[in-house]
C-alpha cells in the first residue's frame, strides 16, 4: 500500500463550489505539506503543519483552508473554487523529530488532478 | 535571480550515455539537497538526498555537491528510454519548513 495517499485523484467542479482533497500518510510522519504544481511554475507551497495543532501558510494560502484533523490526515479545502485553481495538487510528508530513517526527505502523495471549469 | 535554478531543457541523450542534470541554489545556508524524479502527470519521486560536499552513489544514479560553488548535480550512469521524465532539484536549510524546488529538467532519452 501507498505510504501517502490523495483522493479523490481527478475532480471536476465548477466556479463557486466548495471542494476538499483528503491527504492520509502511513508513514508516522510528523510534517505535512499541500502544494500545487501548475506547468512553468514549479512547486508552490500551499499549506504546512508541523502537528495536530500547528499550521501555517505557505506563499499562496489565499483561497484555501486546511484540516489537520490527525498527525496522519491533513485536508485542504477551496472554499469557493475558481477557475485559476485549476492545477494538479501535492500532498506532502517528512520526518524532522529524527526518529524516522527517511529523516529530513520529503514524500509526495500521487496528487489530484482538479479542473475548474 | 531564483533560490534554485535549472535548465528546463529538454536534454537530449542516447540510450546508454550518462545524463548530466545541473542545478545551483542562492543561499549559502542551504543544508540538505534533494533529487526528485517526476513524470508527466506523476507525482515527484525521491531519488537521491545529499548532505555533504563530494558524491553519493546509488545504482546508476550519482550525486554531486559542491557547497562553495553552490552546485549541485545529478549523474544518470547508461540512461535508459524510462529515464524520460523532469528531474527536480530541492533544497532546505536546517530547522526550516521550506524545500525549494526547482522547476526541474526535461530529459529525454533517445532508443
């Protein structure tokens, strides 16, 4: 099974809705990330919470919230989806207590692919 | 200028060459280097990680950093057609949250 997994994988919606992508990580991880990839512009930092009750915004938080519902879920919603959001989603894991093998990499979930038309 | 800066290519081999993918970052302080792997609609995919200045072998794949200059680079050893894809460079500094990314360089290996 995957160690970090995204649904849904591709979602369609239109201009105003209110969508959430779930992230789930098996990997005991105690970071978690969302970004959003769009072509020519790399990886853009969304969200990131060290733990349950620490979150923060990354560079492009602005129509966007987050859930940190368990140090293994972590749900990123668009409140009210436009047409520009459309792109392809990245849940992200790390390890920084130094207790895990993989300490200090990051893993990537298989990503969501959202259109909003 | 960009934190971390790649070519995005395409870079072009023949099967069984050795690809050379190049990066260089901005800050000094940059502690921890990632290679990512990611192909077209795919999620990235870790690679190589390196620490410390000189190379770090693993299969075919080879790291290279070189913390003076700001260099880091990535050996691909008798590249095959399934090497198709952008590879990403990152890069954190110790007791930050940020993994700065690239935007990664198109390789293409040709049969």
């Amino acid at each position: 099974d995957a160690d970090v997994t995204q649904t849904p994988r591709n979602r369609i919606t239109k201009t105003g809705k209110r969508i959430m992508l779930e992230c789930s990580q098996t990997k005991g991880h105690d970071r978690m990330y969302w970004y959003r990839q769009d072509p020519g512009l790399g990886l853009r930092l969304i969200y990131y919470s060290f733990d349950v009750k620490d979150i923060n915004k990354g560079e492009i938080s602005d129509g966007y919230s987050v859930s940190r519902q368990a140090q293994a879920k972590f749900s990123l919603s668009l409140e009210s989806a436009i047409p520009n959001q459309t792109a392809l989603y990245f849940c992200a894991t790390s390890d920084q207590t130094g207790q895990a093998r993989d300490y200090n990499e990051q893993f990537f979930g298989p990503g969501t692919r959202l259109t909003v038309l | 200028q960009k934190e971390v800066e790649q070519n995005s290519g395409p870079l072009s081999v023949p099967e069984g060459a050795i690809a050379s993918l190049n990066c260089t970052y901005s800050d000094r302080v940059s502690q921890s280097f990632f290679w990512y792997r990611q192909y077209s609609g795919k999620s990235p995919e870790l690679i190589m990680s390196i620490y410390s200045n000189g190379d770090k072998e693993d299969g075919r794949f080879t790291a290279q950093l070189n913390k003076a200059s700001q260099y880091v680079s990535l050996l691909i050893r008798d590249s095959q057609p399934s090497d198709s894809a952008t590879y990403l460079c990152a890069v954190k500094t110790s007791g930050t949250y940020k993994y700065i990314f690239g935007t990664g360089t198109r390789l293409k290996v040709l049969a």
